[in-house]
C-alpha cells in the first residue's frame, strides 16, 4: 500500500509549475488530490493527466466565500479534508521603490492572504476531524531576503511565521502545520521574471552549490514527506529546498 493511500488532499495552485509537480507526486504515492487553481480549464485539464482519482476545482484564494465553497465541495464529496497544500503564488521582481501599491496588495493578498484563508477554510473541518496537516509553501526569500522581492519576501515571511504559530495552537488537535522553503526554482513563474534578464539563470546556477535550480519534483518531495502519515510528530518546521544556497 502507497504511503498517502485513501488521503483526501488539496492543493491549490496545482495547473502548472510547482504546484502540479507536487499534485503529480502525491497522486504517486496513492493520494486523491484536488487540483485548485484559478484557471478552471487548466485545473479541470491537470485531473485528468493525473486520472480518475483527481478532481479539478476553480478558486481564488484571495476570495474567501469561493475558498469556503471549495473546501466545502470538497467536504460534500469525499468526507474530509486530510492535508492542504498552500501552493498559490505570484510575485513581480522590482526595486522596492519603483512599486507600487497595487502590485503590494496583489502579492499579499495571493500569497499570504490566500495562505490564510484556505487554512482557516480547509481547518474548520481538520478540527471536526481531529487530524489533519498543513503544508505552506513559503520560500527562501522570506527567511534570508532577495533583492527585487522585498513585498514578496514580506508575504513569505509571514506564511513561515504563521506556520509557527498554527503549529503550536492546533498541535492538542492532532495536527501538524509545515512549510516548505523553495530556492529558485525552475518555473514557468521564474521564466517569467527572468525573461529580461537573461543572465540571471547562470548566475544563480553559479551561485547554488549543487549547480541547478530547483525543480518542482525536488519541491514535491519534500511536501510528500510532511504529508505521509510517519511525519506525524514533526510541525512547526521549515525546510528550505534550495541545493544548499541557503543553509539553515
């Protein structure tokens, strides 16, 4: 029997990019996984590849009623919610001072916003249940700062703080809360804020030991291991993945 056989798990953000490595992993390893993503056809598109076990959601994680129908969804057709991946992100790369607010509130509210709502969302019935996991995404970028991403890293920050605290609060109720620090990593988000700077890859690659970005594989590994019912007395962690360019 597969490590996550018969878990319900959601993972938003899952249509593309680090997302879909990590659904594509824990459907390997037995789990029925929700594909949330704010484009319905590429959720919808991504179930299918993942087969007959996946189930593609639309949502907005910034909109909580829409979160609270997922979750509900969710809970309608398989009875409960087991682990939730908080993968949705966005990010523009910029000096701090040439921002603006607008792009503040789109990055804050995507990422650490849509963190709190799925979680409050999707724990509501963990704590009916007495069990349950919650696997953040988070990032380097908000453990150690990265220039051209101070709001990002802020957002960040605050997933890897939060996570701390739920940690300790829902610990008594048999769940765990984690969270999983990328590098850079090799996406469709990267090549989007790289693409004028084309020297930026190389130079990360120089930079990070083990000489490669990150793949979403790499990513999804270490949220399958959060998820697997023998890392049950772990939480309150975060666990950068980055080929030793940072080191805790």
């Amino acid at each position: 029997m597969s490590a996550l056989t018969d878990r319900i798990i959601i993972v938003t953000g899952a249509a593309s990019g680090i997302g879909k490595g990590i659904a594509e992993r824990l459907t390997a390893d037995g789990a029925t996984v929700v594909v949330a993503d704010l484009n319905a056809t590429a959720a919808e598109a991504a179930a299918r590849e993942l087969g007959d076990r996946a189930v593609g959601l639309a949502v907005d994680v910034t909109d909580r009623s829409q979160v609270d129908e997922m979750t509900a969804a969710v809970m309608e057709k398989f009875g409960r919610i087991d682990t939730l991946v908080n993968n949705a992100g966005w990010d523009k790369v910029e000096p701090f001072m040439d921002s603006t607010p607008d792009t503040w509130d789109r990055i804050v509210q995507i990422n650490l916003f849509g963190t709190l709502h799925c979680t409050q969302s999707a724990l509501r019935h963990m704590l009916e249940a007495g069990a349950g996991s919650i696997i953040s995404i988070g990032s380097d970028a908000g453990r150690v700062g990265s220039s051209g991403e101070a709001v990002y890293s802020a957002a960040k920050g605050g997933i890897i703080s939060f996570t701390k605290t739920l940690a300790r609060e829902v610990a008594r109720s048999g769940i765990t809360a984690n969270c999983v620090c990328p590098g850079p990593a090799d996406t469709p988000l990267f090549a989007s804020i790289s693409e004028d700077n084309p020297k930026l890859r190389a130079a990360l690659e120089r930079a990070i030991p083990m000489r490669r970005l990150a793949r979403p594989d790499d990513l999804a590994n270490a949220v399958a291991f959060f998820a697997r019912p023998d890392s049950s007395y772990i939480t309150g962690q975060t666990l950068s993945v980055s080929g030793g360019l940072t080191m805790a």
